[in-house]
C-alpha cells in the first residue's frame, strides 16, 4: 500500500498543477482588463465620448 501512495500523490500533485495553470488565465485575464479598463477611465477622463 505504501508504494502505490507514493505513486498516486506526484501524479494527484501534477494534475492539481496543470488544473491551476489551466485555471489562473481564466480567472486572471478578466479581473485584469477590468482593473486596466476602470484604470483608463479613471486616468483618460477627457476621452469619454459626451
């Protein structure tokens, strides 16, 4: 039993780190060019079409 423990926890370990590389742009990408946009207004008001 031990060895096969020792076998399964790299693996359970490398898919966790594909899944939060997989994962981090999708959540990242968005709060960016939200943070980015609000940023341009905020720095840019003279630009805003009225």
């Amino acid at each position: 039993m031990a060895p096969s423990r020792l076998s399964t926890s790299p693996v359970v370990l490398h898919l966790s780190f594909i899944f939060v590389i997989a994962i981090l742009p999708t959540v990242f990408i968005p709060i960016f060019l939200l943070i980015y946009d609000i940023g341009y207004l905020l720095l840019e008001p003279r630009r805003v079409p009225g």
